[in-house]
C-alpha cells in the first residue's frame, strides 16, 4: 500500500450490505471486504477504519471482530458499527456508531469525519 493511502476493512454479516459499502466507499479508501468467520488481512498499519456492518438482529459487533481477529486493533485504530440496535459510542478509544438502515449521505459524513484523523 503507497504512504498515505487509506484503506478501511469492511466486516458485515451480508454480503449485499457488504458491496453496498464497497461501492460507496471506494472513492475514501481501498475497501477490505471480510466475512466475520474470515480473518482480515490487513496490517495494523495499512488499516485506516474498520467498518462493522450488522444487518442481522443476531449479529454482535465485538464477536465479529473477534472472529475476523481484529479486537486487537479497537482504540488504535476507528471503528464504525453500523447496526439497528443502540451502540455507546467512545470518542476515546475511537468507536463510533451509525443506525441501520441508513442514508449514504450519513455514512459518507461519518467516514469523512473518522478518516480526516486517521493516519
């Protein structure tokens, strides 16, 4: 990956949503798409947000990240949980949260603000 260039790791439960994000992000960033039981290849470096994406009402964030093996990156690097079910943000250890269903001007505004910090 060149210096300076953002790449964000999508990590979802549907591969609709998934390609959705894909597509509207991929003028942000180099976009990941991961399936939660897949590990996620990106180096802790080349990694400028993290994208979960829960459509299912079973689906837990924190088990997806485990499961793609990316819970060690929480507080270095920002997550986005996009999901129907209330999350508490932490601006400290940069989590963030955006309601499902969603509009694209939402997601591009929250993308926007979390990639102007990251490196």
């Amino acid at each position: 990956m060149l210096a300076g260039s953002k790449r964000i790791v999508v990590l979802s439960d549907s591969d609709g949503l998934a390609r959705a994000l894909e597509l509207n992000l991929q003028d942000y960033a180099e976009i990941e798409v991961v399936r939660p039981e897949r590990p996620a290849s990106c180096e802790m470096g080349q990694c400028s947000l993290i994208i979960v994406a829960a459509s299912a009402e079973s689906s837990e964030p924190v088990v997806a990240l485990a499961r793609a093996l990316l819970l060690d990156r929480v507080g270095r690097v920002p997550v986005l949980i996009i999901s129907d079910r209330p999350f508490q943000t932490d601006p400290e250890c940069q989590i963030s949260h955006l309601d499902f269903p969603f509009t694209i001007a939402s997601l591009h505004d929250r993308v926007g603000e979390m990639l102007h910090g990251a490196a």
